[in-house]
C-alpha cells in the first residue's frame, strides 16, 4: 500500500485526553500522561492517534469549546510538549490526528470578546451571526432553530449600556457561538490553522461537526412542511467549497495530509458527496455505530456503506464508539440495542456480560471490514458506560441544556483505569493532589490494563491480537469483501483467504471448512461458534470465490 495513502486501511486510536492519564495528580489527563503510554499505544498495533481537542478552553463543552486554536491548554501542558509529543508517537510508527473545531469557537475566544464590545453592524460583529430580535423590543429569538444540545440556538447580548441587545447564534451551548464562514477572514483563519498544526507534523485532522458550517444567508424560520432534509444549516451545498478548499491545502505537502470529517447524516447519497475526488478524505460511518445488534440491519448498513463508498473511490470508516455515544458494551446488552445519538436512555437495564461478548465480536467484524477503523480509548478494555454519575459531578451540557432530560455524554469520559484495586487505578500517579474529574466505579478492578494484560480471556488481548493479524494478513484493511453462503442470522464473509464468521442467532453454528482459527471472541464450543461470537479463519487456499 501507497504510504500516502496510509488512511485508508488505517486503524486509529481517538485519546479523549482529559480522560486518558493523568501525568501531574491533579485528576485531570495531560500530555505528560499520554507520554507515558505511547509505548501501550504502539503495542496495541493501532497505527494513529486522534487527539480530542486539547487548545485553551473554558471547558463549557469538553474543549469543544476553542478559546486559541494555536495552544494548549494549561491544564493538559504546553505547545512544545504536543510538538514533543508528535514527534515521539512517529518515532514509534504512530501518525497525530488534531481535531479542528471550524463551526463555533469559544465565547472567550478573543474575536467574539471582541465582538461583545463593539456595536451592532461592526466588522468585529460580522465573523459571526448577530442579529435583532424578533416581536416587541426584540424580546424574541430572531428565528426558530434550536440548539442541538436543547433550546433556542439563540442567546441574547447586552448594549453597552446594560440594556438587551442583539442575538447570536450557536448551534450548540451558547458559550460556542457559530462563526459566520462567509466572512473571508474566517476563511483565512482557518487556513492558518491547518497549517499551524500541518507544519508540527499532524498527519491529518478531524474535523468537528463538519457538516454545519455553511448557514442559509437569510437564516429562515425552520419549514414544518419540508423536514428533515431542509439543509438551512446542515449540509448546505456551499460547505463542500470549503473542503475543496482544505484539500488542496492538505495534498500541497510533500506527505499530504488526511482529512477527516464528522458529519452525522442519515442520507448516505448526501454524505458519499462530501468524498468526492478533492474534498475530504474520509469521513464518519455513524449509520454503522447507530446499527442495531440485528444481522439484517447489519449486513445492510455494511453493505450500503461499501456501494456508497466504492463508488467514489474513497476508503470505508468503522467506529463502534467515540466521546459522544453510549459505550458498546452497554448498547449492546440493552434489550432494545437500537440507538439514536441524542437519547442515551439513562435507566434503561443493559445485561453487560451479554454487552461484552457482542462488543468483542462487533470489535472483530469491525477490525474485518474494508476500510480504516477506529478504536475510542477504553473500548479495547471493553469498559462499559458509567451510568450512575452523581448529578453533582456531571459536566456535561447536553445533561443541563435537556433539564436532566438527556444524561449527557459524561458517562463514556469517565478516566481510563491503567492498574490497582481501586479508584484512581493508576490513572493518576501515587500522591496525586486531584480526585479524577469524574468520579469511576469501584468495580473496575478487573477492568485495568494491568489486570488485563496478558490474559489470554482478556478483552485488551483480544484486541491486540486483531490489531497483529489485520497487520500481518495483506487482505484484511482496504480491499474486496465477498459474502459467504451462511445460515440464518449469521454473517459470514471472506478477504481472499481469511473469512469472518459472526454469529447473530441463539444456538452455535458450525464453521466452514478451514485451516485455521486465527481468533475467536468467545470460545467455541464443540468446534461450533458460540451465539453473539465472532471468528477469523484461514481458508483453504483453494476455496472457490463466489
Ligand atoms: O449535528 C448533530 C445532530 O444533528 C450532532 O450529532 C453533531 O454532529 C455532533 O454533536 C457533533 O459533535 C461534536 O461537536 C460537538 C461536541 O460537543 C462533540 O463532543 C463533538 O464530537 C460540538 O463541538
């Protein structure tokens, strides 16, 4: 394989690092942390990180909420340690992947301080989206749209002089006011930060939310007759300009550069558009993540995925989980395992042995697909969603924004357990001044990395070992899939002479003919795969394709 083209096959690893480890005690995760794990990293055969942002920030939204986008923030260390950082993850074969936050910025951010104190109609003003208020006195939002984290995506400022002035947009919290990007500068801006980070050696980027960019210039009241595809700020056709934008920035380097976008859309038509030959590189599969544990549902989303991405010749993405979703191993032990991304279904029983024995065979399909994948820290210790956060110590928005309504994201950041009997197990380092951010479960003794560690059980060596075949077996990664003859509810496939059994029925089936078993998720039980089990096998060179 072309190495530029090394993300198409690539598996890459998101560190959220707030949550990853903690390298000074004070219960939050930082670079000198991650550090200190790279070489777990490199072990695990992935072949890329993916940092989640780690700029100066208020933290009203994660980081999600960029107050410079050329620093770090304090509290995770300083911009030669990410520099350091990046250059010792390549010695160890690993590539750094920055996540770009283009829609909104913080609301310390200095341009839309800048923006509150200057009046109406000023310059400052127009790199994002103010405007007067609807009804009397402009007591009223001026359009309808709502914030995807609840209520209006409208906030009101304040004049001068105390008394209530404009409104500004932000399709989220409204400490991330939306940037206005038909303003040039935003353009420019933007541009400089590409490089920024391009230039530190980041083989790539993320790009936050990269569907919501561009906005209806009228900024219309929602149309009730014509949802959901009404684009007035969703995947409006003028953001595919900014991509072509950023391609040609990214293939200017002597190793180009990947791009990387997320964009949840359900229309698939619409999301294989953004991979058109000179825009991104790849993007999100979330319709994979969202599927429910149904071998039908399964093998059509796969399979759709596949037609849309062959057809623009770019490579298929596979996520099970990241920062924002329900953690598998609970989506997958819930009765109902079909999942929808703004309900996280808080109180909803999930058996989690039956959770873990689907995600580790959901981990294999995944790691079998054509295609690049991605692995969120903790799913490769198959840690399950932390359900019982005190609301006290909750911190994320969607849980205020929703009244309580939404349990919020928090439960999949819970900081990662490295090894001890008891909480922070190793996250942070002995004598730590600092609790960890969020409080973690005294159950996950057995959970850690060290108590995981070479156990032949384990999930982190199950894990391992996929991440070793896919990178010794040249048909696993980008490639052909062709579809096995399979019984009911289970999926069968092969990759030249490597198969993928995943058995979705209740009752064990029996394998094909083969040479070998390179890895199961579960034990086989009488040569037979086991329900909810997942197997690779070595066929015999002369099976015939179909
Ligand atoms: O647009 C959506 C649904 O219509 C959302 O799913 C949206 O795409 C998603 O929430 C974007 O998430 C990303 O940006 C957010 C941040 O809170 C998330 O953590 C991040 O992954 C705002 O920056």
């Amino acid at each position: 394989l072309d190495d530029d083209a090394w993300w198409r096959s690539a598996v890459i690893y998101q560190v959220y690092v707030r949550s990853f480890a903690d390298g000074n005690g004070d219960g939050t995760g930082d670079l000198a942390g991650v550090r200190a794990k790279l070489r777990y990293l490199a072990e695990l055969g992935v072949d890329a990180l993916w940092f989640s942002p780690w700029y100066p920030s208020p933290m009203a939204d994660g980081g999600y909420d960029v107050a410079d986008y050329r620093d770090i923030d304090p509290a995770y260390g300083t911009l030669e340690q990410a520099e350091r950082l990046i250059a010792e993850a390549k010695e160890l074969g690993l590539r750094t992947i920055v996540d770009i936050v283009p829609n909104h910025v913080s609301d310390r951010h200095p341009w839309f301080q800048a923006a509150l104190d200057s009046p109406p109609g000023s310059p400052a003003r127009q790199r994002f989206w103010f405007r007067p208020g609807r009804g009397d006195g402009g007591a009223e939002p001026p359009n309808d749209w709502n914030s995807i984290f609840g209520g209006s995506a409208w906030t009101r400022t304040k004049n001068a002089d105390g008394t209530p002035g404009e409104w500004y947009l932000h399709l989220f919290a409204p400490e991330q006011p939306d940037l206005n990007w038909t303003h040039p500068l935003v353009w420019h801006e933007h541009e400089q930060i590409l490089r920024f980070w391009f230039d530190r050696g980041a083989a790539g980027v993320r790009i936050d939310s990269a569907g919501l960019l561009a906005k209806h210039a009228d900024l219309p009241d929602l149309d009730p007759d014509h949802e959901p595809g009404q684009h007035v700020h969703t995947d409006r056709d003028e953001v595919h300009d900014i991509y072509r934008s950023w391609r040609r920035l990214a293939d200017s380097y002597a190793e180009p550069r990947a791009l990387i976008g997320e964009i949840w859309l359900p229309d698939l038509e619409r999301l294989a558009r953004y991979l058109r030959p000179g825009e991104l590189h790849t993007v999100f599969n979330f319709d994979f993540l969202a599927c429910p544990w149904e071998p039908d549902r399964l093998r059509a989303s796969i399979e759709q995925s596949l037609h849309f991405h062959e057809r623009v010749g770019a490579p298929a993405t596979w996520v099970l989980s990241n920062h924002d979703v329900t953690r598998p191993v609970t989506r997958y032990g819930r009765a109902d395992t079909s999942f929808a991304f703004a309900t996280k279904r808080a109180g909803t029983a999930s058996d989690l042995a039956l959770g873990l024995r689907r995600a580790r065979a959901a981990a294999l399909l995944m790691f079998a697909l054509p295609g690049s994948a991605y692995v969120y820290q903790g799913e490769e210790l198959g840690l399950p969603e932390v359900e019982d956060i005190e609301p006290g110590r909750i911190q994320d928005p969607m849980y205020f924004r929703s009244g309580g309504v939404d349990p919020g994201r928090d439960g999949s950041r819970v900081p990662v357990p490295w090894s001890g009997s008891e909480p922070p197990y190793g996250f942070s380092p002995d004598g730590a001044t600092g609790e960890p951010w969020l409080p973690q479960p005294g159950t996950w003794a057995g959970l850690t990395v060290e108590a995981q560690d070479g156990d032949p059980a384990s999930t982190l060596t199950l894990y391992r070992a996929a991440l070793r075949i896919r990178r010794t077996e040249p048909s696993l990664g980008d490639g052909p899939l062709t579809w096995l003859d399979a019984p009911a509810d289970v999926l069968a496939f092969r990759r030249d002479d490597v198969a993928c059994v995943v058995n979705l029925s209740a009752d064990p089936v029996a394998l094909p003919a083969h040479e070998e078993v390179l890895l199961a998720s579960a034990d086989l039980e009488d040569g037979r795969l086991g329900s909810d089990a997942a197997v690779w096998l070595r066929l015999p060179t002369d099976t015939p394709e179909q």
